[in-house]
C-alpha cells in the first residue's frame, strides 16, 4: 500500500496548526486525503485553516500547557470523528540571547509549551491512540541534536521532547502506538523570521557551519513530514542533511563548546543586557492568550 493511500480516512490531530509548519502539515495531509482536527490558540486562524482544507476538518482552541483542556479536546475530536489515527505535537515557541540576562518569563514559557506541551498532548491523546493502534509525532528540531549559544530554553525543549519521544515509544510500542521525533533545522516560518529580526540572532545564526546556516523552504520539509506520517516513522528528517548529524552528534558539544566561546567573545559587549521575548507572531499570539485569560 502506497504512503498517499495510508492516509485517506486517516484523522490526524496536529497542534499549532494556525501557521507555519502546522499549517502547511495541515493542508498536505489533508490534500492526502486525511480529516483535520487542528489546535491552537488563534481561533480566527484556525477556522480560516480548517475552511479552506480540501477533507473534512475542524478546529480547537486550546493551551497545548493545560491538561484538562486537551483532555477535553481529545474527547471532542473522538466524539466528532470517531477515532483518531495520529497525533502531531507541533506548538512550539521561542526566544534567545544570553541566558543570565534572559527573560525569565519567556525562557520558562519556552519550557512549558515545547517540553510540557508536548508531554500533555501525549498524555490527552494516548488513550484514543491505543485504540486505534495509531501513531504520535513529536516535532523536534536540529536544536535536539546540537547546542548553540544563546538559544538555552530552545535546546533545552527540544532535547527533552526528544528524550520524551524515545522514552514513550519504549512505553507504548506493545500497545501498537508507534512513536515518532520530526527534526527541522531552520525553516522559513514565522518564528524563524522573528528570531532574525535581531541583529545579534540573525549574525550568530549566519556564522554556522554550513549546511546548518541556511534557512530552508518550508515545503520540502513538510512533504517530507507528511511521508513520515505516512511511514509511522520513527524518526523523520526535514532537511535531508539532519540523518548524517546523528552519527557525530556524540562529538558536537565540545565543537560547539569551543566554536561558541570564539563567537561570544567576538560579540562582546553587543550581547550584554539582551532580553528577548517570544519571537515571530505564534510568539506574540501566546503572549496574548495569556494575557487574556
């Protein structure tokens, strides 16, 4: 059976789902013939999303943070569609800059959505999961695999969804729940743009080794997440490049140790006093659900 004929029928949850990776994952999976059940915190957003998809699809408003209301959404979506295939745990944020003059709000936050987000989603959606035999996808990223200098909240979520991803699998695997962990390296999305809007950021980020300094196009990377979807995969690759990283990463740290001390000291005194809040407009539209509440 073909990947493109797994998914017809298939119900597939994916949070963060207003914008970027979520959204675009959205409307491939649904040109594959899947249902969406889209979650987020842009009601607006998501109902445009969900609207416009080519299957059947419906939208929720939910702190991925909050256990009762993802339970609650994980409930809904069974009741609306019956079953549910795969889950997609995409929500993510992010900020930089030195960690001792970091925002100790948002470089929590960062921790909460991406790391515990990731868990809560998880514990929502597994019963339904082990129902259906189905298949859970936590989105990591290239920051899993490498650290890097003034991104200490990010690596730190992404390396523990890593390690919760790996963890789970081990868990649920004789329950026919196949685990899954999507890498990314930096892709054209709004986060990735809100990080370059600082000067520092966008430098440091242009200073990488090639071919990890380059921002690349959001398409390829979501086809290829969907195929992994497709697959139950349990690991899939963004960039074609990422799969190599994994045979070196034991040797990263001490490069990136020594590499990153060379650049902070070229930087110098441009560091000192930089405190950076969520970036790009999923960052913004937490911020702002937040506050509302």
């Amino acid at each position: 059976m073909s990947a493109r004929r797994n998914l017809e029928g298939q119900v597939v949850v994916v949070t963060g789902a207003a914008r970027g990776v979520g959204e675009l994952l959205a409307r491939k999976l649904s040109a594959r013939g899947a249902t969406l059940a889209l979650v987020g915190l842009e009601p607006d957003a998501l109902r445009e999303v969900a609207a416009s998809l080519h299957g059947p699809a419906h939208h929720w408003y939910a702190d991925v943070t909050d256990h009762e209301a993802m339970a609650q959404v994980a409930s809904q979506v069974k009741a609306r569609f019956g079953k549910v295939d795969a889950v997609v745990a995409n929500a993510g944020v992010a900020t930089g800059g030195p960690f001792v003059d970091s925002d100790p709000v948002a470089w929590r936050r960062v921790i909460e959505v991406n790391l515990i987000g990731g868990a809560v989603t998880g514990r929502a959606f597994l019963p339904v999961l082990m129902e259906s035999r189905g298949y859970f996808l936590q989105i990591a990223s290239l920051a899993a695999i490498t650290p890097a200098p003034m991104m200490t909240a990010y690596c730190a979520s992404k390396s523990g969804v890593e390690a919760f991803a790996h963890s789970l699998r081990a868990e649920v695997g004789h329950k026919g729940v196949r685990v899954g962990v999507g890498y990314l390296s930096w892709t054209d999305t709004d986060m990735v743009r809100g990080a370059d809007q600082d000067d520092v950021m966008r430098e440091l980020r242009s200073r990488l080794p090639w071919p990890s300094n380059k921002t690349y196009p959001l398409g390829p990377a979501v086809d290829r997440i969907v195929d992994g979807i497709a697959r139950r995969s349990a690991h899939v690759y963004g960039q074609w490049w990422l799969r190599g990283m994994q045979s070196v990463r034991g040797y990263l740290p001490t490069v990136i140790g020594t590499a990153g001390q060379r650049e902070m000291r070229r930087f110098g005194d441009r560091v000192d006093g930089m405190r950076i809040g969520l970036v790009g407009a999923g960052g913004e539209a937490d911020e702002k659900a937040r506050a509302d509440r």
